[in-house]
C-alpha cells in the first residue's frame, strides 16, 4: 500500500519595506514553490507565513512586533503553523526577534535567502532557528538562476529591480548596515527581462534601486580586473535608452536617483528617451549645508538645485518629488528655515516627509546629546507641510485645460464610481467614464481640478487599451 500522500503545504509573504524585500519575497516564493509549496491567499488557511520585514524607521519595526501578536493569536489556535521572519529587520535585530517573539520558529537575515527552503526544513526538524550571515557570500546571479526578480502590481505595470545594496553611507540610514554593498544585475539580462514583460502586455517598467545613478559601476569595474579593456562608469543612461527602445514599452520610471550622483547623461537620456517619463524623484534630505555635511550626503543646496535647474530645462514639463528628513540630531532653527527655502525654491510637485527615527548602528543614532524634542520636530513638519502642499497645489492648478495622458489604475479608492488613472508626470486623475475601461488602458484627459494630491478630469478618449493577459505567470528565466 503506497504512503497517504500528505497536501501540499500553502504559504503566505508579507512584504514590508522597499523594492530590495519585494525582490526577495518573489525569490523566497520561486524557492517554496520549487520546494513543491503553493501560495496561501489569506493567513487563515496558510501554514507557513513569512513576514519580510523593514526597520528604515521605527515605525516599520512597531509594524512587524504588531503583526507578530496577531500571529501568534492565530498560531495559538493552529499550533501546526510555521511563522519566519526574513529581511532588514531580521537582519538588524538577529536573536532579538526570537527573544521577543519565541512563538516565531525561523528567522533569517538579507544574506542567507537563496537558502529559505533548506532553513525551514531545518526548523521543522530541530527546532526553532536563527540563522543569519554577515555578508553575501556569492554572486546573485549565481545563487538564483533561474529566478524573475520583477514584480507585478497591475499586469501592465512591472518593477525591475537593476541594483540591489548600497556603497553610499548616509549617516541616518541603516540600509548599507542590513543590505551590504551594492550589486548590479547584468545589462543584458536586464534588457531581455524588460523585453520579456512587453512581450506579455506589459507596458510600464519602474526600475528600481537605493541609488539608480550608479548602476554598472560595479559591473565595468569587474569587468576592468577581469582584463576587458572598459572604462569604470556608471552604465543608467545607457539602461534608461536600452530600456525605453524595447517594443510595446511606453513608459519608463525609476527610482531613486541620488542626487550627488545625477549626471547630465542620465538628464540628457530621460530627455531624448520618448518612453521615459518626465518625472524626477530626487531625495534632498535637508536644506541645510551644514546639515547635509551631517548627513554625508555629497551635495549642498546650492548644488542641489543646480542640478535640478539643469534637468528642468533639458526636460520639458518635468515633475520633480523629494523625500526629506525633520529632526535630524542637531538640526537647528537656522538650519530648518534653510529647508523650508530649499522646498520653496524647489517647487516640488510632491514630498515624502519624515521624521527622523535613530537606528541603532548608524552614525546619528550615536548623536543622542543633539537629538531635537519631539515637540519641535513635530511644529516644525507641520510647518513643512504647509510649505510642500501650497507648491503641491500651485503645480497641479497649473495643468487644469491640459490635456494629459493617462493609464487607468482602476476604480477610485474613495469613490467607485469614478476611475483613477496615472499620468506621465505620475499623479493621480479622478475621471468619470460611461463605460468600464480596463486597467492599462491608455486614454486622454483633460484636467478640470486641483488638489495638492491629485487631480480631476473628464475623459476625452480611450487611445489604446490594455494588451496584458489578466495574470502574468512568473516565468523561469
Ligand atoms: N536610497 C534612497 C533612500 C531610501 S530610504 C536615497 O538615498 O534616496 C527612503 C527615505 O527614507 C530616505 O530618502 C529618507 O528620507 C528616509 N529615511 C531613511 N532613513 C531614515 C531615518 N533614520 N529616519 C527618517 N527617515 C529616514
Ligand atoms: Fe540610505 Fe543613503 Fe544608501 Fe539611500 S543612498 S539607501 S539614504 S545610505
Ligand atoms: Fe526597509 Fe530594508 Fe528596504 S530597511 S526600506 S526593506 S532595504
């Protein structure tokens, strides 16, 4: 009599963070899958649940611990449920995880994903594990062959990501800390992967990394010791132009430029590429000189807006965003104003805004005798706000009577009678239409109204409409 062959055990990850755990998520489930596993779509009927976590801010490590408390309410009641934490946060907190959350039976860092199957096997059958290794120890590309590291959020969009880790050392930032040095995926490999997705409907690619301007750094210098007779460089403008001519591709973003490394043949690629977008994120962090030196961003202010006045005037109706930070230790009045300056001169169209959070392990962490109250910090993002919705707003008044493209995302969150599309400049329209139109559809709008996020607009005409098949497989490369 053969063995009663026992179900297939269902898994569920939870991404948090940026695109870096986004890639690996869709790695560990390429991994499970192989593994014979298959994907659970709720917590409820999942018997492995993997939390891939973040710790960018202190908020994302409050998430995680929430989350585990419903978890282990759940694993009360289904004791046979496995319960992983993987990513940043892992890799930050180490046997801290388990020390808090005991109930957690397998915990591994940034560095040991490629063996994710192998661990929790291990779990299963000694116990409850953390294991987790300092640095990567091979090449990428080697330990995951035949992986598809894009994601899908709608099927006629796709992230890519081209970089993972980052050289840079940013004194608020704990990404070098958990992630390591910064690796670029091959050229080529990115190319074909792009022209993989058009080929399945996809018609917008985000290219995704935590500083996109020096992407194939890394890659020529390689190749420099290995004998080729190359010059070391930074190979994005070559990718944005690569990427932007393969076919049925009409729209190309990326993320995130840092801005000491901006160069005038990444502005003069985005300029003569048709299907890049004429959108800029740039991260100024502060607008204080002094502030900046802290931080060891690179740049001043001056420099800064320099840099954008150059891509302002090469790119015609370019949106430009930013992230910055409140708060960081020492930050005086003085320098504060400057970055209220600095936001108005900027005339950003959009900002994230934050508050600084110490990670521990980081250089400012360690400036505890010149951390800003937290009274402070919070008048003075307020005051920020105001600064960052007035420009919001005067940008978006300005293009009602344009006429703009956009891509339908779907119903409006807020109101489902009313559809929601992205622009080339990537804000959000709110239009009325008499019929359904699918989401990737490309149509026409003309703006009518204004609000510092969004936009309203009557549609004009449908231009194309989506080519993706509804579910994209995840193809073996
Ligand atoms: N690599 C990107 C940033 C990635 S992190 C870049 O350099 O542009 C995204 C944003 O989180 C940063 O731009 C910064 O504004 C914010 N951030 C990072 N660490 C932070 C911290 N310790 N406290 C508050 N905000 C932080
Ligand atoms: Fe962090 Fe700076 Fe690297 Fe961005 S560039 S990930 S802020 S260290
Ligand atoms: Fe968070 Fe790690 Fe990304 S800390 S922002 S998930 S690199």
């Amino acid at each position: 009599m053969s063995e009663p062959v026992e179900p297939a055990k269902r898994y569920l990850i939870r991404t948090f963070g940026c695109q870096m755990n986004e890639h690996d998520s869709e790695r560990i489930a390429g991994l499970f899958e192989a593994d014979g596993m298959t994907a659970a779509t709720d917590v409820d009927d999942a018997d492995v649940v993997v939390l891939n976590t973040c710790c960018i801010r202190e908020n994302a490590d409050n998430k995680l611990y929430g989350t585990l408390g419903h978890l282990k309410s759940v694993k009360d009641r289904r004791p046979g449920m496995e319960i992983v934490v993987s990513g940043c946060l892992a890799q930050k907190d180490q046997e801290g995880i388990r020390e808090r959350a005991p109930y957690v039976d397998l915990v591994f860092g940034t560095h040991n994903v490629h063996q994710a199957t192998e661990l929790l096997h291990r779990s299963r059958a000694e116990g409850p594990l953390t294991e987790i290794l300092a640095e990567t120890v091979a090449d990428d590309h080697e330990l995951f062959p035949s992986a598809m590291p894009a994601h899908r959020e709608h099927g006629h969009t796709a992230w890519v990501t081209i970089q993972i880790g980052c050289d840079n050392s940013c004194a608020f930032c704990i990404v070098p800390a958990v992630r390591g040095g910064e690796i670029s995926r091959p050229f080529d490999r990115l190319v074909h992967e792009v022209a993989d997705l058009a080929a399945a409907g996809v018609t917008e690619v985000t290219l995704l990394g935590q500083n996109v301007n020096s992407y194939g750094r890394d890659l020529t210098l390689a190749a420099r010791q290995a004998g080729d007779d190359v010059r070391v460089r930074p190979l994005f403008a070559d990718l944005l132009r690569a990427v932007g001519a393969v076919e049925g591709i009409r729209r190309v973003r990326y993320t995130s430029p840092h801005p000491k490394d901006l160069r005038p043949e990444t502005i003069a690629a985005m300029a003569e590429t048709a299907a890049v977008c004429e959108h800029l994120h740039l991260p100024v962090q502060s607008g204080s000189d002094r502030v900046l030196a802290a931080m060891h961003r690179g740049y001043t202010a001056e420099r800064y807006l320099e840099k954008l006045a150059a891509a302002r005037a090469e790119i015609v109706d370019l949106a430009v965003t930013t992230d910055i930070i409140v708060g960081f230790p020492g930050e005086t009045d003085h320098d504060f104003e400057q970055t209220l300056a600095l936001a108005a001169a900027a005339e950003y169209d959009s900002a994230y805004s934050f508050i600084y959070s110490p990670r521990a392990g980081t250089e400012a962490a360690e400036l505890v005798d010149r951390y800003v109250p937290a009274d402070v910090i919070a008048a003075r993002f307020d005051r920020l706000k105001v600064v960052l919705e007035r420009s919001a707003l005067a940008k978006h008044r300005d293009r009602i009577g344009r006429v703009e493209e956009v891509v339908v995302e779907g119903p409006s969150r807020k109101d489902p009678s009313v559809l929601t599309g992205r622009t080339r400049q990537n804000k959000l329209v709110h239009f009325a239409s008499a019929e359904p139109l699918r989401v990737g559809t490309f149509a026409e709008v003309e703006v009518t109204d204004a609000a510092p996020h969004f936009l309203r607009g009557r549609l004009l005409e449908v231009t194309a409409s989506a080519r993706h098949r509804t579910r994209i497989p995840v193809a073996a490369g």
